[in-house]
C-alpha cells in the first residue's frame, strides 16, 4: 500500500485494515459501511399508515412555487356538498325522517280520540312535504336518498293515520285497504328493483346494500377529492373480490302521485276534522275517498307503465 495520501479508502471489511500500512490522516471505511450509508432511512413504526396522499393524487392541492398550497378545487367542494345532500341529517332529507316517524305518533293520538291534537299534527306534518323539496331546491341539496325518503315519509305518515283511522270507523276498510295495499306494493317493488341490479353487478343481497343509493368508488374516482385519509366521501371502498356496486337510480315522482298524496291528506284531515268539530260534512268526505281511491289505483297503474317502459328509474 505504497503511495497512499490523505483521504477516503473502501476497504473489502474492517479487519483487513490490520493489514495496511497507511500514511498520517488516511482514513477507511468497509463495503458494508458503505452500503448502509447509501440506504434511505427507515421511517419510524408509527408513520406508517399515517402518510397523506402525495399532492396532486386522490384531489391534493399540487405545490406551487414558494411551496404554498392553492385554494380548494371546485370538484373538492362539489364532492363535499353532494356528499351532504345525500346525509340523512341534511335539512330536506331530516324533514323526511320527521315526517315518517310522525305518523306512528299520530296514529296513537287517534285511537285515544285526540283529534284535535292528531289533527294539527297531521297538518304540520302534511306541509313538510312541502317544505322538504323546498329546501332542497332553495338550498341545492336534491339528492338520490331525498328522492326515496320524501316518498317514504308520506307513505309511513298516510298509512298510519289511514289505518287508525279506519280501525276508529272514520275511514272505510276498503278505502284503506287500497292507500295501504298501493303504498306496500311500490316499497316492495323498490326493493325488488335494488335486489335485480345487484345481482346482475354480481353483489351479494346483503341489507347494507339492498338500502344503499350510493356507489363504491372505483380506482378513479381517486382524483374527485377525498378526505384526510385518502376515502372519496360518499363512496365506499369495494372489497377486491367484488364489483362495483351500483348506484340507486333517482326517483322520479308522477304528477297523479302529487295529486293522491295532497288527496290522501285531505282526505284524513277532513275526518279528523269532522272527528273533533263536526265539519265538513259526510258527503264531501265521501267524494274524497271516492277521488283519494281513484287517484291511487291511477298512480299505481302509471308507476307500473313508466317501470316496464324504462322511464321510471
């Protein structure tokens, strides 16, 4: 090892340097020191699982110069606001959820002979039909769960105060059977409906599905703005073994449906009207359940059509 000078020698292993004779301020170092200082460091146990999508991936804000991070994109905002038109709790969607649970109580209040209260309440609880699609028009929260809810509010809140109403002998047995019979039909062809698109997306039948609207989010949907954890909100992750499951199409309400429904709550309000005050008299309420009955046989018939044409969902 004649010749050597000042500086950095790699030697094969640290023993062989017992074999060298170097000059004043040579210094060595082995392969393997080498090889573990060209290695990246390890990061500790507790950062993995915790790193955030890198920028630009899964809706991340990309760097500018200076390293500050832009504004929020529009899709971000756009997914987080659909992702709240399609919560329970939004404004529409919770008046629905109101409206449903009401007629049990409702239901109550009749057959303990409350009219006067089970009237108001009936009321009240008519106009959130309203009130709801308001709300979700004023406030751009129309969301595939609000198109089936709003319908199944009124049915929950219709057939309970039908039914109380009949068992009271304030509404015909056959009136009620028709608003009943008629409002089952169309929940159960509903779910039918959910039942034959997962099967032909090859989901298994399972609750969390057949009353799922939303979609699970294909590897793409990546890039349409997710949280702080990476998940696309309003989407669920889809297991590796299975497809995609599909989302629930919108529901279209039909005009003559509107009418039954404004029909149906006349109908009940003018009985418990003329419950607790005597008014209006028999014959009106009989051309009212002569018109809700039409009505809903008609609004039956017209969902069958639209569903065979392909026009309803």
């Amino acid at each position: 090892m004649e010749g050597l000078k000042e500086g950095w020698y790699m030697i094969p292993a640290p023993h062989a340097a017992a074999h060298l004779h170097l000059p004043p301020g040579a210094r060595l170092y082995s392969v393997e020191q080498r090889t573990r200082e060209a290695a990246p460091p390890t990061p500790p146990p507790s950062a993995v699982g915790s790193a955030k999508p890198a920028p630009g991936v899964c809706g991340q804000p990309t760097p500018t110069a200076g390293g500050q991070q832009p504004a929020a994109t529009a899709e971000g905002t756009d997914a987080s606001s659909s992702a709240f038109a399609e919560s329970l709790w939004s404004p529409p969607n919770a008046l629905s959820l109101v409206r449903g649970a009401s007629g049990p109580v409702i239901a109550i209040c009749i057959l303990q002979e409350q009219w006067m209260v089970a009237g108001v309440a009936t009321a009240v609880s008519g106009a959130t039909d309203w009130l709801d699609g308001y709300l979700a028009r004023r406030m751009g929260l129309q969301s595939v769960i609000g198109s089936y809810l709003d319908p199944l509010g009124d049915k929950l809140l219709i057939c309970s105060v039908v039914a109380a109403l009949s068992a009271k002998g304030l509404i015909p047995l056959w009136v009620a059977a028709v608003v009943i019979t008629r409002d089952a039909g169309l929940v159960v062809g509903a779910v039918a409906h959910r039942a034959h698109m997962l099967r032909a997306a090859g989901r298994p039948l399972r609750a969390s599905e057949l009353f799922s609207v939303g979609a699970t989010a294909p590897p793409s949907a990546a890039s349409s703005g997710c949280d702080e954890n990476g998940a696309v909100p309003g989407a669920a992750a889809a297991p590796p073994h299975l497809p995609p499951m599909p989302p629930m199409p919108l529901m279209r309400p039909l005009l003559v449906s509107k009418a039954n429904t404004v029909l149906q709550l006349a109908l009940v309000c003018g009985c418990l009207s003329s419950a607790a005050v005597g008014a209006p008299e028999q014959g009106v309420l009989t051309a009212l359940e002569v018109a809700t009955a039409a009505t809903t046989l008609a609004s039956l018939g017209a969902y069958a059509h639209k569903y065979a044409a392909g026009k309803l969902l």
